[in-house]
C-alpha cells in the first residue's frame, strides 16, 4: 500500500504597518515605490524593497493613515510531499499484522515564514524565522522538518 499528498501553493499575503497604532488600529505606511524585488533580487535577508515604504505623518509630526493596501506582499511560497508505505502480512486466517511508515516532508524543504512587515522592527523586510518549527504531534506536521514515523496495527 502507497499513499501520498502533495502541496503547492503561492506565498501566503502580508500587510506592511508602520509599528504604531492609530485609532482604528495599526498605521499602515505610505506606499512610494515598488515593493516587490525580482525573484533573483530576493533573499531571506531582504524579501521586499523596505524603501517603498514611509510613514505618513502630518506636519506636526503626527502619524495618520497611509494609502499602501492591505495583503500587497507575498511570503515565500509553500511546497510539500508527504509519503506513506505500508504492508500486511497474514498471521492466520483471521489474524493479520500491517506495518506503516510514514514520511511527512520528505524533501526536508523548509517553509519560511512571511518577512517581518512592521517597520520599526529591526529585522523589517527579512525572513527570521520557518512556520510552525515546533509541532511534534500536530496536525499540521507538513510544516515541520522532515518527520519519519513506524506503526504496527494487530487486526483480528
């Protein structure tokens, strides 16, 4: 017996602010360039052009809304295989013995986070970290790093 899941899809959206709230919540900066890098530009050091963005602040300094939209910038995308074998052996007519090994992230790909998005972050615009590093036992084992597990199941 043979099992498998594979997963594919873009990078998950993210919302830039400014790291101070106004009424109504998080400021989000003005948008003034283009904050999208090349696919070769890219790296987990510098995911998006940081200098796109500025907070908008009125003449006595006070932060106000910017116009830069909800959701314009895209993580790193995510891919993922997941891989079961499993094999019955016939113990007596009504007693059997299965054996499964599953392989969750085959490829051992990490999948990175999104990129810090809040602008008085010193890390702003870089990938620190992976998804979900730490879920032994979750059900969202797909994003941690390569994890192999046995079973046996006694049916009678």
């Amino acid at each position: 017996m043979m099992t498998g899941i594979f997963i594919a899809s873009s990078g998950v959206p993210g919302t830039v602010t400014v790291g101070s709230t106004i009424p109504g919540g998080d400021a989000r900066p003005n948008l003034v360039g283009d904050p999208n890098l090349s696919e070769s530009e890219r790296s987990p050091d510098q995911w998006f052009n940081t200098d796109a963005f500025v907070a908008n602040k009125d003449s006595n300094g006070n932060l106000l809304p910017g116009n830069a939209g909800r959701n314009i910038l895209r993580g790193p995308s995510y891919t993922n295989f997941d891989l079961g074998l499993g094999k019955f052996f016939n113990i007596s007519e009504r007693v059997r013995l299965q054996f499964r090994t599953e392989f969750f992230n085959i490829s051992n790909t990490p999948h990175f986070a999104l990129p810090q998005r809040s602008m008085s972050d010193p890390a702003f615009g870089r990938i620190t970290h992976t998804r979900n590093p730490v879920n032994f036992g979750s059900s969202a084992t797909s994003y941690a790093s390569r994890m192999i597990q046995f079973a046996l199941k006694l049916e009678f």
